[in-house]
C-alpha cells in the first residue's frame, strides 16, 4: 500500500515542527512504498519539486533514496505494467547519464 507523504503540508499542519524531523527517510529506510507529493500547493507553499527539494535537503537524502522515492511513484501510480515499465525504464537511463 502507497503512502503518499506531502512534506510542506506536513509542515504547515504542524504534524512536524521542521523539515528536519520529518519520518520520511525512516519509512524510505523501512522498505515502504512511499511517494513525495503535494498537497494544494497553492496553500500549502510548493509543488512536488519543492517537496522533492525540501526533503532533499532537510533530512539529507541520498541519491539513492531520492532514486527509490522516484521510482516508488511509478510502482505507486495507477498504470498498466508496460507503462510503468517504461516510466522505471527512464528513471534508470536519467540515474545513470547522472552524476
């Protein structure tokens, strides 16, 4: 079961006091299928990039878990196995052409 995690309405809902002591690198490091995402941005301050970003940075993410992360959202997403395929298929050419 995904969980879709939206760090800035975490923080804006005051569910954590900063970024810093989010639990979603625990939930990365426990081998669950979790998803950065958004949650009215407009409210909240920021799209899925910013929340990809924030977290990044504030729990120092590896590149390694930011590649899980990314490809937990295509395991996650509603598509057919081929299109998933295709979607896991191009994160890994990007993760390899990538320093």
């Amino acid at each position: 079961m995904p969980l879709t995690v939206c760090p800035f309405s975490n923080l804006e809902l005051a569910v954590v006091d900063r970024l810093g002591d989010h639990n979603l690198k625990r939930l990365v490091d426990h081998g669950l299928l979790v998803t950065v995402n958004s949650n009215d941005p407009a409210y909240f301050g920021g799209y899925v990039a910013d929340n990809y970003l924030g977290v990044a940075t504030a729990l120092q993410l590896s590149k390694d878990d930011l590649v899980t992360l990314a490809q937990n959202s295509f395991h996650a997403a509603f598509v057919t196995a081929d299109q998933r395929a295709e979607f896991l298929a191009e994160v890994e050419a990007y993760v390899e052409t990538t320093p």
